[in-house]
C-alpha cells in the first residue's frame, strides 16, 4: 500500500518545506520530465526527504507546532498577558494556512493514488 | 519558516508602532510632571530601533526597538510660586515635552501600525490566492 504512495511522494517532495511545494509540485504533475529535477531539487533541499508517509509526518508536525504556538497565544490573550494583539492573529493565521496547505497536498497526493488505482486494464 | 517571511516582517513593524506608541503615552501622561528645581525633569522617551537582515533572497526582515533615548533632563524652570514644590526663588521644574511633536508623532505611528496591519492582511489573502489553485 504504501510503495505507490511512496512513487507519488517523490512528485512532492519540497513537502515537508511546506512552503515550496506550491512551487514544484505545479510543474511535477504538469510535466513528467520535471519529476527528476523536482526530485533533485529535493534532495538538496531537505536530506530528510521519505516516503510520503514521512514527508507528510514532517509536514504535520511543523503544523503542529504552528498550532501550539496559536494556542499558547489564545490563552495569552484570554488571560490579558498578550504583549501584540497582532501576534497572536499572525499565529492563527500561519497556524491556518499551513494546515490547510498540508490537506490539500494530501488531498492531491490521494486523489493520484485513486487515479491511478482506477485505471483500466 | 521562510513562507511566512511577509507577514513576520509586517509583525514587527507593527510591534515597532505599538512600543512607540507606548513611549508616546508615557510622554503624554507625564508631560505636567512637575518637580523640584534641585530634581530631574521627566524625560521624554524615544524608541531607538535599528532595521532587520536575513531576509529570504538578500531582503531584510523588519525592524526592531534596540532601546529607548531619553529628552533633556534639564527640562524647564517655570515660575510657579504658589506650587508647593517650588523653591525659594519660586521656581519649579517641568519636563521639555513637545505636545505637537507628540501629537505628530502618534498620528505617524497610527498611520505605521496601519499599513504594516494591511500588510499582513494582504500576504494572508495572498497565501489564501494560492491554496486557491487547481492542480
């Protein structure tokens, strides 16, 4: 189950740099022949490129720190000991677009799978 | 983590606005402090910052408060003789505060909070734009 999720994490690799994905994830699934490079590129980035298992574990736990970091704001805030009222909106806000970021490479990363899983023969 | 460079630099600016605007109140609040002619005047306060490298491709990365410069102790001696601080001369000591300058000051420190506010909510929107995208 997991090997063909792991030849789709390859085309995802900057993952667990969340924010590169945007940037090569696009022209790996445009353009097969990019996939090296993207795979390269990768490599060089971050030496703890997986599976895709891995890659998104990493990516999760970024977020997840991001969560902390928002709640630990929150209570801040709820308690009056916040310093910037922006310093927590900038955590929330950071908190919400990592995650969602790392749903939607999921999501696409699944939806690959299901693609290749259905197709005829 | 480098993704989120736009909106921590705007942080900081904002940060930046919120301690002046700090040292501003405090200069308001304390503007009529009068005090003894052999005492110190209050001193007006006026953040020092200094600006940010290490930003993503050469740029820089905002901007932060590295201390706070003090008026003039001096102040101004004002004759007040009926003011239980004064002294035989009838002369009593009060800080050298510009109102308009203060006033001038906030308004320019509203107005930084404000854009660099806008400016998160514009790289927020941004980020948004992008996770937007079909693949």
């Amino acid at each position: 189950m997991t090997a063909p999720i792991g030849a789709i994490g390859a085309a995802f690799p900057p993952l667990g740099a969340v924010g590169a994905a945007g940037a090569t994830a696009g022209t790996a699934a445009t353009t097969p022949a990019t996939g090296a490079v993207a795979a390269a590129n990768a490599a060089a980035a971050q030496s703890a490129s997986g599976s895709f298992g891995q890659v998104l574990g990493n990516a999760l736990s970024g977020v997840q720190n991001l969560q902390t970091n928002a709640d630990h704001l929150a209570v801040q805030a709820a308690t009056g000991n916040l310093n910037s009222v922006t310093n927590y909106m900038v955590a929330a806000n950071q908190a919400d677009v990592a995650t969602q970021l790392t749903v939607a490479v999921r999501n696409n990363a699944v939806q690959a799978f299901q693609q290749i899983m259905n197709m005829q023969v | 983590m480098s993704m989120f460079d736009a909106i921590n630099t705007a942080n900081t600016g904002v940060d930046m606005s919120q301690t002046w605007m700090n040292a501003i109140s405090n200069n308001l609040a304390n503007m009529n402090d009068a005090t003894r002619t052999s005492q110190k005047a209050y001193q007006a306060e006026f953040p020092v910052v200094t600006a940010l490298g290490g930003g993503q491709n050469g740029t820089g990365s905002g901007v932060a408060v590295t201390g706070v410069a003090h008026g003039s102790a001096a102040g101004i001696t004002v004759y007040d003789p009926s003011s239980p601080l004064a002294d035989a001369k009838g002369m009593v000591r009060e800080p050298n505060v510009d109102l308009a300058q203060q006033m001038t000051d906030l308004i320019m420190a509203q107005r930084t909070y404000q854009a660099n506010v806008n400016a998160i909510s514009t790289a927020e929107q941004t980020y948004q734009d992008g996770l937007g995208l079909k693949p």
